[in-house]
C-alpha cells in the first residue's frame, strides 16, 4: 500500500479491471494473473485481441505466460534490478512522457544539498543511524523545506508503525516550501538524481543478475515504453509476487515511477492495478484489520508520539494544502460514529478512548510475543496460521503456551487442532496432555450463508444478498462480533474502572432481524457511508463531512455509497458503461480510474481522441467525460495554484491531479513516508544466493529479520548448504491455507497432492525422478513433496554461474480430503520495514531425492543441517 499511496496518494488500485481492454501494452509481474485472478484476466485477453502487448515476468512459465506475448524467467528477488533497467532504458533514450512528468510529477524539485544517495554511500541513503538499525530521513526532504530539527518522529518513521497511515500519501513538508526547475537540468532536481540513480541498472547488468538475455530485455523495455505518449497506455499488474519481499514496498515503487515516467496514470488503459487475492482484501484495509490504521487510512494513535490532546494529533496528520486538509473532518465524524452523544468537543469527541499503540502489533510482532509468552490469548477468524503463515513450527508451538484460543471457520483447521495432531505432537515435541491452551472451535457462516459487502481489487463494494441459512449453530461475522462485544458492554457497564468508560460510551445498538438476531448489515453501511448526527440524514458525499461533530461516518472514503435511505450504490446492478457505472460503488465517489484529470492536459483537453477520460466542459464549466471526475467539479484548469498562501483541494488550482498530496503531483522520489529510502535500490533478499552487484550492502538495511534460535536464517550469500533458490505460490484449483477447498472433493481432486516443480537440467544433477518423491529442507523446516520435472521451471546464469530456482505451491497440511507437508514451515519470519510483510518469494532452500524422515529423526537431521558448516 505505501509503494502506491507514497507514489501517488492512495494505496489502492488506480484504474478498473475492465479498462485493462484499453492498454496497447500490460506487463504482468509478480502474479501469474490468469491462474489467481481468471475472472479479471479476461480483459486482458480482450486487450491483447484488440492488439495489446502482453508481457509476463516470472520464474516460472505457468497460464499466465502461456497466454503472453512475451514471457521472461528471471531470479526470484531480483525485480528492482529488472525495472530500474526499465527505468533507466526511458531516461537514457528520452522515452519519458515529457510534458507529463514536468507538469503532474516531482521530478522538477530540487533536493537539498546534503542528501546523498546510494550511489555516494555504497549502498545507503543518508541519515542511516547504524546503531538504531534506521534512517532518520531529515536530508531527504526537499530544499528550501523546514527543517524539523529533530521535532519528533517524521512522518512514516515511527518504530512501532507499520506504513499503512494515511497509505502515507499525505506526508510531506509544506507545499510551498520548495524549489523547482521545470527545465529539469538542475543537477540536483528529482529527475537528474534518478537519472544517476538508475543508472547502473544497465541491460548488461540485467542479463548478468536476473539472468534474462540482453536482447530479451531490450524487447521488453522497448515494447511496454513505447506504450506512452497522448496515444498510447501501458498498464502493469502485480499481485504478493511483488509484495512478499523484504524490499516489497520499493518494487512496487519502482513500478509507479516507470509509470510516472510513462504518462500512464490517471489515464484510460494505463495505471496500476494491484491485484487482491480474496474478494474483499482491499475492504479489510480500508475498513481495516490492520493495527496501525483507523478506516479510511487514518494513522492510530501512539502511546507516546501522539499528544494525548485531540489538537495535537490533528495537528500532527493534517495538511495545509490536498485533501488531507480535512483530516480534522473525516477523524472527528469517524469518533462521532463511534461513541456517538457521548463524544463532545469539551472530551475532544472521546480521543482519549480509543486504544494506543505501543509496540509491533503486526501478525509476526505478536507471533514472536506469543512465543516469549507474553500474549494469553488470540482470535482467529479467515486464517489459518498453523499452515498459512513463515515458520510454522514456531507459529505451532507458540499457540501451545496461551491460555485460550477462539478459531471461526467452517471446518475445523490445522490451526484449531495443533494440540492434536500437528507435526510438533509427531515428532514428540508438543504433547497433547501437557498443552493447557483452552481451545474453543466455532462454527462460521460461509460466503453464501450471509450478506453485506466486498471491496474488490479495484476499490469497489459490491453488495451480496445471502442465499442460503448457514447450517445448525453456525452464524456469520457480523452476528459473532456484534453479541460478542454487546455482551462484554453488559459485563463492563457495572465496571466503574476507567478503562471501561470508551467501552460504555461505545456505540453498538445495530436493529437486529430473524431468529437469531442477526444485524441489519445495510444498517452498518449507513453508519460507513455517514449521516447527520441531528437527524441521521445519509451523507451524499465527502464534502459534507464536518469537524464540528455534527456529521459521524464509519469511514471517510466511503461516503457516497449509501447516499440516500433507499439507494445503497453497492447493491447497484446496471452497468452502462465499460468502467461498469451503474454496478457496485467504486471509492472515493465511485470513480473508476483515480487521478483522472490526469488524463487531459494541463488546460484540461484530452491529451488525445483516442485516449480521453475527462476533460473541462468549457459550456457548462465543469469536469465531465467518461468516468467521475477525481477532482473539484467547479474548478477550471485555468486557476492559478496558491501553495504559498492557500488550502485545501483550491490551492492546488486546476492541473494538479494527485490530490491527496499537498503538492498536488506525483512522486517519482518519496521525501517523507517510507523507512527505507527515498527511490527504490537493490538489495539481495535476506537469504540469496549471490551478492549485491550494485552496492556492498547487501540486503536492505532496515528489514527487520527477526533472527533468533527458533527463526534461524542460511548464511548470505552462497550458503553452500541451501545452493537453490526457492520461491511459493498459489495454484488456481487450491486457495491459500486449503481449510476452504482440501476439504471439498471435486478440488481435492484436481490438485490431490503436495509437489515441487523443478527443471529437467536440476533433476538430472542431483537424481531426482518425475512422479518420486524429493525431500527440500531451509534452516526453519523440512518437508517432502512429489517431483514434477517441469520446462517450466529454468536454470539461469547468474553472474557466470548456473542458479537453479524450485518452486513450490503452499496449500496442504494435514487435515482435510487430501493432506501434505506445510511448506510455509520453510519460510523465515522476517518483516519488511514498512509494512511488516514476510519474505516468501525469494529464499534459499536444499533439494534431494527420497522422502524426510519421520518423527525425532526430523529434528535431528533439521539441527544437523543447520549447525554444520
């Protein structure tokens, strides 16, 4: 989220699945799209019948390169190095849309003189504070910016946090206190340090560490840029491919630069679409799970850098200038929802209720804790860690020392039965009559047995009605959350503790319907979309909100969905156009491609016939055109901005259209906002084979490894113990941890077993035999897996060496219709500085033939393999 919401100011996808029909060139990375996401790949089928380029970028030939154009294997881990040769491909040969980039990017703002980059630092960014192991970025903001002087923490920076605040699109020094050069010769401006920042990223040096040929590339590079300019567009999609990295962020990153650079975004068959592997992934972040984040990606407060007055924290979060200048509105009606009458302005609207947070509540960050001992209990509802998450084993054994454990599912899991029959209890190392966790199994309605809503890949609710009753005493999401917590209001309303007061004041009176009292889920996406307080009047859009505490809204992007009592727009099913108008509701105001004044020059004209969205309407002096207008309606493209002196959205004037930064434009270069550097760089993952061809530090410096005896990590680089390269991923007939589909036949059937793809040039190396078993082993885990001896998996030369890559789909354990080892107990826990994801696409691995052994000879062959030289 922080690689698009830094880029651009929203973390979500930035176009429409369908529009992909309209690219003339798609470069799929990191998903093999047409296995994951078959429903959306059809309009890419759409765009490459009406003449598109499509281009796949994988390790690994699967569906999705069978129907490409182009498809080239490379080294997992090494995607920056691929697309900063992209990068520097368009700046070496001109190739950038160059009245674009002067006008909706940053690429004309000088940096300050006492920035260095890594190219001065052999691999670090200035700031690097090597004994607190992170940067403090203070000398990458912009010149003439103010200097905060050691003021508090910068924005995006907080040790605890991880990224997701305001998708850290709001975050920058003041709009007005900076330099620029729109020529872009100043040899400090944006462009001409990402000129000399990319570029080593050379064909040459492409072909030697990604492994892909010179002339391959340069057929890649040539073919996805000449997909810009006022007549053409490029799209890229990616999927976990990109994300699951310990430099994740700063791909993605490098992919909206190329795109800046291209002219893609904002524009119809441009854009980023990042693809959500379940049906409401980007609902569960903009009405978040997250722990960082509040709805609508406002930052949760912290213990201690957030003032414990309401004034404070506004004033910390606000913008001046952008749409982050109504941060006070969209938090103030968020409280309002919340707590209701009893959030006054006298009590700051009950700021002081809501929770802090005081350390890495991440998923790995309360793992580890729990494994210390330091949780007594966990909630798990739509997951299952015991097979879907790194290092298994440690997940495993760490459930054992809670106290209790509540798991919702339809079936019952790996994760509700590790007291049971886990591979711990096997091999002797967990014994059932010794673990005192208290285990409580709840059955939960499926997809089909409940209504309410999903925010699918590209930002939009659509409505679901519900089908079918759920059988016998289960009950869906909504019913448990809602008698849970009225239950625990009951138990803390006689409780004069303080603590308790947010508790009591809480708003949670929801109308029920039916036997067992379900909640009227259209009621909760009434209390999303917002109302007045006076008269709980709907909330028509964003701009009605108000910081006074007369409007509540359960998240501030939504507002527009449920408009008036009788429309709900995600229940809207009457498309009238391609971008599907008329079905669902698309966030913010049910626009499909966001930026989109992007599309039109800067006096508001289409740049061409062919690729017009929006334009100004010069008769009825408004923005219209082909999709809602991601812009003040009123405002012409002739006003002038006033960054100096102005606010909010008007300061930027009429031609500045990535509105939630409070300079208006696009970064090619992130002054504040991400740990880990202004521009994306190379690093090896955390276990590789090779070293860092740029720099001599290695991996990313402020990747959390989380390293300690039970996570242990293969030396970098070139441990000869682990000499493959191992990457995960999922398949089309098994969906993620398998607790909904290995225990359904006809899937079982299709997928029945456990198997790791290897190339014919690996198997004939070292013995292995199609259909036989092979055994493949990291520091964390080994497991066993049918041999699949497979052209789609390649060997490449990397840097004068040949570098085998095994792969391996993570969907089995040991329950279920059809069971196999879990492959996550390979993977490392290790947590990328921004948003805390693992690393499960680029890791070292052993491979031999023949089964593991079983019980304790597991451990013992796992501690000799790991403690031998």
């Amino acid at each position: 989220m922080p690689g698009l919401g830094t880029s651009f100011g929203r973390g979500g996808a930035t176009t429409a699945q369908q529009d992909l029909s309209n690219a003339d060139a798609i470069l799929i990375m990191g998903s093999s799209m047409a296995e994951n996401h078959p429903v959306g790949f059809q309009w890419v089928i759409e765009a490459r019948e009406r003449g598109a380029k499509i281009i796949h970028v994988d390790p690994r030939f699967n569906r999705t390169s069978a129907m490409a154009d182009i498809w080239v294997p490379l080294r997992a881990g090494s995607d920056i190095l691929f697309l900063g040769g992209l990068i520097n491909y368009v700046l070496g040969n001109n190739k950038d849309f160059r009245e674009y980039v002067v006008h909706y990017t940053n690429a004309a703002t000088i940096l300050r003189d006492d920035f260095k980059d890594t190219e001065d630092l052999d691999g670090f960014f200035s700031g690097w504070e090597a004994e607190k192991e992170r940067y403090d970025p203070e000398s990458w903001l912009y010149k003439a910016a103010p200097s905060k002087n050691g003021g508090g923490e910068k924005p995006g920076h907080s040790e605890a946090a991880g990224g997701h605040g305001k998708d850290r699109g709001g975050e920058a020094q003041d709009a007005a206190k900076f330099e620029w050069d729109t020529t872009l010769q100043h040899p400090r401006c944006v462009f001409q340090v990402m000129k000399r920042h990319f570029s080593r990223y050379t064909p040459e040096m492409v072909e030697r560490y990604c492994g892909v040929p010179k002339e391959v590339f340069l057929k890649v590079a040539e073919t996805f840029s000449s997909a810009s300019g006022p007549d053409k567009t490029g799209a890229i999609c990616y999927a976990v491919g990109w994300t699951q990295h310990s430099k994740g962020v700063q791909i993605i990153r490098s992919a909206a630069i190329l795109q800046l650079l291209l002219g893609n975004i904002g524009r119809p068959g441009g854009g980023i679409l990042a693809l959500r592997g379940h049906a409401s992934i980007q609902g569960s972040t903009d009405v978040p799970t997250l722990y960082d984040i509040l709805p609508g990606y406002l930052p949760m407060p912290f213990f201690e850098a957030d003032s414990h007055k309401l004034k404070g924290y506004i004033k910390k979060h606000k913008t001046r200038t952008g749409l982050w200048s109504g941060f006070h509105k969209y938090f103030i009606s968020l409280v309002k929802a919340y707590y209701g009458d009893a959030a006054t302005k006298e009590n700051d609207y009950g700021f002081n209720w809501l929770p802090r947070v005081t350390g890495d509540h991440s998923h790995f960050g309360y793992w580890l804790d729990m494994a210390d001992g330091k949780m007594e209990g966990l909630f798990v509802m739509g997951q299952n860690p015991a097979v879907g998450a790194s290092n298994g084993r440690l997940e495993r054994k760490a459930l054992a020392k809670l106290k209790w454990l509540v798991v919702r599912d339809m079936v019952e899991t790996e994760t509700a039965s590790f007291w049971l029959d886990s591979p711990e209890v096997e091999r002797g190392e967990l014994f059932p009559e010794s673990i005192a966790t208290e285990v409580f199994l709840f059955p939960a309605a499926g997809t089909a047995e409940k209504e309410g809503t999903f925010t699918n890949t590209q930002r939009l609710l659509q409505y679901r009605e519900k089908a079918v009753d759920p059988p016998g005493d289960a009950r869906s999401d909504t019913w448990f959350m809602y008698h849970l917590g009225r239950r625990i209001k009951e138990k803390a309303k006689n409780d004069p503790r303080p603590r308790n007061t947010g508790l009591n004041a809480l708003t949670w009176n929801y109308p029920t319907e039916g036997k067992h009292a379900e909640p009227k889920v259209s009621e909760i996406l009434k209390e999303i979309n917002g109302w007045t307080v006076v008269d709980r009047k709907q909330l028509k859009q964003i701009q009605d909100l108000k910081n006074d505490g007369s409007t509540a809204c359960g998240a501030w992007i939504y507002c527009g969905v449920f408009p008036e009592e009788n429309r709900n727009r995600a229940n809207e099913r009457n498309p009238h156009d391609l971008l599907g108008h008329g079905w669902g509701f698309a966030w913010p105001n049910d626009c499909r491609i966001i930026y989109n004044r992007a599309s039109a020059r800067p006096d508001g004209k289409p740049w061409s016939e062919r690729k017009k969205l929006v334009w100004w309407d010069e008769e009825k002096k408004q923005w219209g055109g082909l999709d809602n207008p991601d812009y003040p309606k009123e405002v012409s493209p002739d006003t002038k901005d006033n960054l100096a002196k102005g606010k909010g959205v008007e300061a930027l004037g009429g031609a500045r259209p990535f509105t939630l930064h409070p300079d208006g434009v696009g970064w090619l270069y992130v002054a504040s906002g991400l740990k880990d550097g202004p521009l994306p760089t190379h690093y090896e993952p955390l276990e590789a084979p090779v070293s860092n061809p740029l720099y001599k530090q290695n991996v990313n410096p402020a990747a959390l490894k989380r390293e300690r005896p039970d996570n242990p990590y293969a030396s970098s680089p070139g441990d000869p113990r682990f000499p493959y390269v191992l990457s995960t991923y999922r398949l089309t007939e098994q969906h993620t941890a398998g607790g909904m589909t290995r225990t359904l036949s006809h899937l079982a059937e299709l997928q029945p077993e456990l198997f790791t793809e290897v190339s014919p040039e690996l198997a004939g190396e070292i013995g292995l035999v199609h259909g036989d078993y092979a055994t493949i082993s990291t520091p964390r885990g080994i497991i066993e897996a049918r041999v699949l001896v497979t052209r789609r998996m390649r060997p490449l030369w990397i840097d004068g060496q040949r570098v085998h890559q095994v792969g391996l789909p993570y969907h089995w354990g040991y329950k279920g219709r059809v069971k196999g080892d879990v492959v996550n107990d390979l993977l490392a826990i290790s947590e990328e500085p921004n948003v805390r994801i693992m690393e499960t696409k680029a890791l070292v691995c052993d491979i031999r033939p023949g089964r593991r052994p079983r019980g304790k000879e597991v451990l013992s062959e796992l501690e000799e393999k790991t403690e031998s030289a």
